[in-house]
C-alpha cells in the first residue's frame, strides 16, 4: 500500500540531488583557484555532480561496454534522448573533459543554463542558421582542443518508444574534429523519470556503451548512410538487449 511518503520521498531525493550542485560547484571553484586552472574545476565538477545527484536519487546504473567510455578521447559521445535526466546519467559515465551542445531554449533553464556555463557549452537557435553554425564552430574548436562532445542526436525528447531521427550536427561535428563517435544506448530511462517530469525515481538504468566508431572515411556525400547505420545500432539494441559483441561492426561501420 503506498503512503504519502511513497510520494514525497522521490521529490526530496531530486531536490537533494539538484540542490548538491551548489556546493560541488564551490568545491570546483576552489580548485580552480588554488590549482589556477579553470579546467580542473570544471572537470571536478562535471565528474562529481552528476554521479553524486543520480547517487542522491536512488538511481544506479547498469553499464555494459564501460570500457569504451576511455577507450577513445576526445569523442562525440551521443545518446537517445527520452527525458530530461538522461543526459545525466550519459554525464556521470563519461565523467571529465567534456562539453556539450543543447538547443537555445535551455540556456534559459535555472539548472541546464548553470551547468552550460560552466562546462562552456553550446546552445543553437535552430532558426537562426548563421548563429547555429557559429555554435558548432565553438563546440569544433573546443573539441580539436581535447574535449569529448556529449549531445543527443535526435535534438528533442521523442515521446514515442521508438528512435527517432538523427540530425546531422554531431556526426559534423566528429568529421571537422576528427574524433570518432561513441554510441550510447539508454534502455529505460523512463523507469527513473516520466518524459517532461522533473522528479527522479528510484531504480536501475541499463545503459550500452558501443565500440568509438571511426569517421575518418565518412564524407558529406555518404554521411546520410553513416548516420542511417549508427541509429540503426540504437532500434537494434533496443529490440534485443544487450546488444551483442561486435554489433559496431556488423552495420558495416569502421571501428576506430
């Protein structure tokens, strides 16, 4: 029989987890400075919050291909997009030297707009070309310069259990960079939170890492097929879970 604590309790654990970001941020700040490094502040942040939030929350992730997190850096990592939590359990595995790329409505979002700035992410106005563009040189530029990509291909939260489809933003993004991609499949995240919800609830998230995916040989003629058999990775993992060994490599896509 549930209770009114059965209610309450997931709603403090995310105000918990969202209201540690304050003091872990102060953490960052204060290595910034004793370190005189704005990098190491940023990664002890972006490397501590995200784990310490789901931590909070009740959440633990089941992670297969862990070992792909490190096998390639920098890298594009990309996930499917279900919620608006799902980019923090992608944060937590990938853990340091990373930026990010979200649409300009959430620049105005009290937490996303905060953890942009902090990790100097990008924020496109997808009707404004000339801006968006100038947002996906930054995000070249940061990562020629060593940092990892975190982005949802798919743009927006699909409210349907299927994936949806790809744009073309990330994969150009590896390609003028010239890091690989790194595939990562989120099997339920629906379970820890509802697709517009702001609550997390208690429960276990099974998460694929796929092998880095090289995009050295990929050109902007033959990119639709490449993205094409990258998301074809996420409809067949979901399908059948886990999704087998060598499964990068079965689509015909290079590993790196």
């Amino acid at each position: 029989m549930r209770t009114i604590f059965d209610d309450i309790a997931p709603r403090l654990r995310t105000i918990a987890g969202l209201g540690s970001l304050v003091p872990v941020a102060a953490g960052g700040v204060t290595l910034s400075v004793l370190t005189r490094s704005k990098r190491n502040g940023v990664n002890f942040f972006t490397d501590n919050w995200p784990k310490l939030m789901l931590m909070l929350a009740d959440v633990e992730l089941n992670v297969v291909g862990a070992e792909n997190l490190a096998a390639r850096r920098p890298a594009v990592f990309i996930f499917n997009h279900r919620n608006n939590f799902d980019v923090f359990v992608t944060a937590a595995l990938v853990g340091d030297n990373w930026t990010s790329v979200g649409k300009k409505e959430l620049e105005r979002d009290p937490i996303a707009g905060m953890i942009g700035k902090i990790v100097d992410a990008a924020f496109i106005d997808r009707d404004d070309p000339a801006a968006a563009i100038d947002g996906l040189q930054k995000v070249e530029q940061l990562a020629k310069n060593g940092l990892s990509i975190i982005v949802a291909p798919e743009g927006t939260r699909t409210d349907t259990d299927t994936v949806g489809p790809f744009k073309k933003g990330p994969f150009r993004i590896a390609m003028s960079a010239g890091i690989p991609i790194v595939p990562v499949i989120i099997r339920n995240a629906d379970d820890i939170a509802d697709r517009h919800g702001t609550v997390l609830r208690p429960g276990i998230v099974d998460v694929a890492v796929l092998e880095p995916i090289s995009v050295a040989e990929w050109t902007l003629p033959n990119l639709d097929e490449h993205i094409a058999a990258v998301r074809q990775l996420y409809v067949d993992a979901l399908t059948s879970w886990p999704p087998p060994a060598g499964s990068v490599t079965q689509t015909g896509l290079r590993k790196t």
